[in-house]
C-alpha cells in the first residue's frame, strides 16, 4: 500500500500540475481575445491570414472595396463570448487542480474531499451531456442552428464592414459551402443583392463568397446562379459538423481517453485519501497509548504533614503523663 499511494501521490500531483499549467495559458489567452482583440489571438490559432488574403483580394479584383476594406475587424470580436467562456472554465478548472494537486503533493484531507466530489459530479454531468447530445441529436442540432441563424439576419455581403458579414464570408470561402443550410438562409437578410462592377449589373442570387472559386475580376457570374460553379446548395453546418465531429470513432475513442483519465485521477485521490485516513488514525491511537503509559507510570506522592500534628485523633484529647520518676 505505501508504494500504491506513493505512486498515486505523484501522479496525482503531476497530472494536476500539468493541468494547471494548461489552463494558465488558454486563460491568458481568453483574456486577450476579450481585452485586446485587434490582436487577433484566434486569426493565428485557425491560420485565417489565407482566408483573408482570398477575401481582399476578391475585393479588389471585382472593385466592390480596397484591401483595407475589413481594417479594425478581427474575427475574434466575433468570438468574445467564447473568450469569456474559455477563460472562465479554465479558471473554474484551475481551481479544481489546484485542490487534486494539494491534496496529493500535502495529503490534505479536505482538499482531497472536495477533489473527489466535483470530479465525480462533471463526471456524471458529462456522461448526461453525452447521452442527451447522441440520444436525441436532431433536437441538439436544430437549437444550435436557430441560433446561429439569428446571425445571418446581420449579413451585408463580402464587402460588409460588420463582425457578422465578416464571420460568414470567412467560413463560407475556407469550408467552400454557403449559408448554413444553403443559399436560402440569406433570404431573409438585407445584403446587397444588386452590384455593379466594371460597368456591368448583377442581380445576385448567392452571396460572392459561395462562389468556388473566387472571382478574380469584375465578372460575377458564378453568384448569379445556384448551380456550378458554385457551392450554394453546400450548407455550412453540415461541413463543419462532419469536419469537427464527423468521425464517430475518432469522437468515441477521445471520450473513452477522457472519461478514462478522469476515473484514474478519481480512484488515485481515493487511495491517497484513504491513506491519509489510515496514517492519522494510527497517529492518534499512538498518541493515545502514549498517554496512557505516562498515566499508569507516574508516582503519586503523599500530601506532607501540617507540623503538630497527629496522625492519631484522640490524642490531642488524653491527658498529659505525668513525668515517670524512680524511686529507691
């Protein structure tokens, strides 16, 4: 058992240490997508300088804008609430590890105890999580696209100066699909339908972005027809969907690794607990032999005699002997 917990100890402490650590940047990083987004920590993350270039320069080729057409937008303004949830959640998880890795390095039983109870409760959560999600998966998708749909409503074309029309023009060109179920989603948003460019009027039937690939000058013809070359019927959410989560073993093999992971930590912080238990059980019966050796070793000393008198009650009440005297 002392090599167990010795064992359990380490990697208890270790593995919460690591965790930590990880969350120390990805905090960071929340924190900068939230304070300083014109620093753009997400462009860099998802590699979108290619996808921006394509986009300026499908501007400047058909003159609907100037290459600073998207200066003072980043796609991470689009993102602050998941900046805001990235940092919260791996604070909230910090503070979790903090506990594991105090209770394993310290044996602190306490810190131990509430380890154990907040993993056991994400880890039931999670389970629930997953069999709702795989359970009922059209209801999953069908609230997560009614809200991405409320976006759509704010789009203004490729050469929109909002987050939203910026957002959509980015996913639309880098996944090369259109809308999020297709090119009918932006029907019900106000976009510039009608462009002129090099003296020439198209009445757009997709936005420009749909077109795969890009114009590469004044000729819109391919956003003027839901046919090739186009990729209007190709809906957004599928493609990210089947991109993020489309390998179901891939998915299924990563929750077994995290359940797995969670499970160890959770048992390894019971036999550290247990031990912990164990020692300061055997700490305080020790201790309370010791007492009571001293007890039954320590000599009691009689009380000293008040000076006068005797040990004997009636002979302060007998009469004084006469002075024996002898007579010859």
């Amino acid at each position: 058992m002392g090599y167990l917990s010795c064992f359990t100890r380490l990697f208890l402490t270790l593995f919460n240490g690591v965790t930590i650590t990880i969350c120390l940047v990805f905090t960071g990083i929340g924190v900068v997508m939230i304070i300083l987004p014109d620093i753009s920590v997400l462009d860099h993350l998802i590699g979108a300088s290619t996808v921006m270039t394509k986009l300026k320069d499908t501007l400047t080729a058909t003159g609907l804008g100037t290459e600073d057409q998207y200066s003072g937008l980043s796609l991470s303004t689009a993102f602050y609430d998941v900046g805001l949830m990235l940092a919260a959640s791996c604070v909230f998880i910090m503070i979790i590890a903090l506990f594991g890795c105090c209770g394993g390095c310290c044996k602190l039983k306490c810190a131990l105890l509430t380890y154990i109870a907040v993993s056991c409760f994400f880890l039931v959560l999670e389970l629930i999580v997953v069999i709702i999600v795989y359970g009922d998966e059209d209801l999953v998708i069908k609230s997560i696209k009614e809200l991405v749909l409320l976006s759509i409503a704010s789009y203004k074309g490729l050469a929109g100066q909002n987050i939203q029309s910026l957002g959509w023009n980015f996913v639309m060109v880098k996944y090369k699909c259109c809308g999020l179920n297709d090119y009918k989603d932006f029907l019900s948003s106000n976009w510039t339908r009608s462009v002129t460019t090099s003296g020439t009027t198209y009445t757009l039937k997709t936005p420009i972005a749909c077109c795969d690939p890009l114009p590469t000058s004044g000729d819109l013809t391919c956003a003027t027809t839901t046919s090739e070359p186009n990729t209007a019927l190709t809906g957004c959410f599928d493609t990210v969907w089947d991109t993020s989560f489309g390998n179901d073993t891939f998915i299924a093999f990563g929750y077994c690794i995290g359940f797995g992971i969670q499970l160890i930590l959770i048992a390894a912080a019971i036999i550290v607990f247990m031990e912990a238990k164990k020692k300061n059980r055997i700490a305080t019966e020790r201790e309370e032999r010791k007492h009571r050796r001293m007890a039954n070793n320590a000599v009691v000393e009689p009380l000293p005699e008040k000076p006068g008198i005797s040990n004997n009650p009636f002979e302060d009440h007998l009469p004084d002997k006469p002075n024996a005297h002898v007579y010859m």
